[in-house]
C-alpha cells in the first residue's frame, strides 16, 4: 500500500487573508512541499498540469525535476499530463530526463485532463477529443517500448523508424491512467494492462468497486497477470490535530474553489452540508485528524481494492504551512497506521484461503 499527494498548484484567492500568489511564489512552495513529503516518507507526489491563470503549473515535469534533484525515495509523477493535446514524444523525453535527474524514480499519469484549455491552445478541436487521446496513448506506449520507432496517425506527422531519446531509467517508464471512474477507460486500462488512477472525488466511493472490477476483469481478459495490477485513488482530503481544526481550516478554499466550478459547469452549489455529508466515513473527502484520515483510507482498501491512496491537497488556496503540516501528518502518523492494517489485513485474509 502506498501513500502520496497530488496537488494542481492553485493560486486561486487565500480566502483568508485575500492574497493572491504569484505563480512563481506558489511553485516554490510546492517543490518544498514535495522534499517534505520525501523525508517524512511518502512514497509519491503528483503535479497536475493546468493551463489557465489558477493554476500555476503547465509543465510537470519541470517542477517535478526541480524536486528531484533534492529529493531521494520519493516517486515523481504528474497528475495528469494531458495528453490528448501535447506531442506523445515530448512528454516521454520530459520524464525520461526526469528519470534520468530522479535515478528511476519518474511516472506518467495519461489522462484527458478536467480543462479545456489547452485544446485551443496547442491547435486542437474538441470534437476529437476521445480519438486524440486514444491515438496519443497509443504512440505514447510505442515510444516508451522501442528506442526506435514506426507509427501512423490521424492528428500527428508519421514517425518512421526514428530514434527516441534519452531513454528512461525504468524499462518500462510507469504510465498510469487516469479515469473519473467511466467503464470504458477501466477497461481501456486493463485491456492494455496499465496501472488505473481512480479520481474519488464525490458519490460513493463504494461505486468504484465495480469500476475497478471492470479493470479486473478487462486484464485477465486480455491474458495479463492480475496479481501485478496497480489501482491508485486521487481524493481531496486534509489532515489536523483535530477533525474539527481540519474541517474549519479545509472548508473555506475547498468551497471556494468548487464554487468556482460549479458556476462554469452548472453544478449545484457546494454547501456545508455537501462538505459534511462528504466527510463521513463513506464519503470521497478525507478530512480530519490522523485516526479519521486513516480509518477512511483503510476502508477504501478494502471496499474498494486500491493499492496506492493519494490525497489531493490543497483544494483552492491555503496556507502554506497549514499544508505542510497536513503533508507532515500524513507521512508520520496517517500512512504507518494504513501500512500496518493493511499488512495484518492482507495477512489474515490470505491465511483463510
């Protein structure tokens, strides 16, 4: 079982004291965040790559290679890269450079991306939206299996027996996909045998059971060995001395934030009731002091069947070093509390067969 943070590096409006970060400022602190989440002894950060003015990251793997040179066991990955609108050999020699700065430490996470900015951006029309990412993963794949590579496509000049380097470390180079939780893209992932990143952020979590099912079943399908499949949560959460310091210190920005979204994309408002009812042991936030934290992320373990639990934080903007400490929490007192459960758990249940 792995323990790890995501973060989209938001520089949204400090609800508290109204300050609006620079982008440079909020990059720096997230490179600190990832050395503290080193030494405390997590076992992963992920960076999201965004391209619009509250986020201030669109290039992961820079920021991640800043931390990699002052960082040793922690795994670097993006959460995600899109994709669907960058250029597949790019995005494999950027995380090979980083695996090379890293000494292997370097992963992937595929995925469409929550935003659409980046599709006009870079010259590209949603209405291919699906078929771009499907024909990018594909020549992705091909790229992180041969120095040299044969490949034909609809949206990318064809590549011909062309060399791709530098190589990675890692052979094979992590990729992950990630997936809201549809039925295609977990069969898609286990149809190709790839690790699957669930983003549990609302509902249920009990509903991604039968999503990861589906992955299961695709895999086994397909002829590939189950027992090596990875499954990774993406959930927003916080950690405090108390749940009721976590909750007043995460609900203002989180609000804040999804309110946000909520008037681009016509959802319904987010209230205080929808953080409580969220916050409860079957809800998809994590927030609360550490037993709570862990009692939530070992019941996702075991309802669920995740292998790798990474907590989103912050959601909006907070202050850094409420962060910090929440990163500080999760690896000294959350993630051994999961680790040593889990152990027993998985010792136990393999003892009754």
């Amino acid at each position: 079982m792995e323990i790890g943070v995501t973060t989209f590096v938001e520089t949204t409006p400090d609800v508290q004291i109204g300050e609006v970060k620079s982008h440079a400022d909020r990059i720096r602190e997230v490179i600190e965040e990832i050395v503290l989440a080193d030494q405390v002894g997590l076992d992963v950060f992920g960076v999201g790559e965004h391209h619009r003015a509250d986020y201030a990251c669109s290039a992961p793997a820079v920021l991640l290679a800043a931390a990699a040179s002052q960082t040793k066991h922690i795994r670097l990955s993006s959460a995600v890269s899109v994709i669907s609108s960058d250029d597949p050999v790019r995005v494999y020699q950027e995380f090979a450079t980083l695996d090379a700065i890293s000494n292997g430490r370097a992963e992937i996470m595929a995925g469409r991306g929550s935003f659409i900015e980046s599709f006009p951006l870079f010259g590209y029309d949603l209405q291919d939206y699906d078929e771009l990412f499907d024909e990018k993963l594909d020549l992705l794949l091909k790229i992180r299996e041969s120095e040299k590579v044969t490949w034909s496509g609809k949206h990318r000049p064809a590549i011909n027996n062309r060399g791709v380097y530098p190589r990675a470390v890692q052979n094979p180079l992590p990729v992950w996909i990630a997936s809201g939780g549809t039925p295609q893209s977990a069969a898609r992932a286990g149809f190709l045998g790839l690790p699957l990143v669930l983003a549990i952020i609302g509902g249920s979590p009990l509903y991604f059971e039968s999503v990861v099912e589906i992955y299961i079943r695709a895999a086994k399908q397909a002829g590939h060995d189950v027992s090596k499949l990875k499954v990774a949560s993406h959930s927003h959460g916080f950690v405090a001395e108390t749940t009721e310091i976590a909750k007043e210190k995460f609900y203002p920005s989180t609000a804040q934030a999804m309110n946000v979204l909520a008037k681009e994309r016509g959802w319904e408002p987010y209230t205080r009731q929808t953080f409580e009812e969220a916050s409860s042991l079957e809800g998809a936030l994590y927030v609360g002091d550490v037993s709570t934290v862990a009692e939530k992320i070992i019941f996702l373990r075991k309802n669920v069947g995740i292998t790798r639990f990474m907590l989103h934080v912050p959601v909006g903007s907070m202050l850094h070093k409420d962060v910090l400490k929440a990163i500080e929490l999760l690896g000294t007192e959350v993630a051994p509390i999961v680790k040593a459960e889990i152990d027993r758990w998985e010792e136990e249940t393999e003892n009754t067969f």
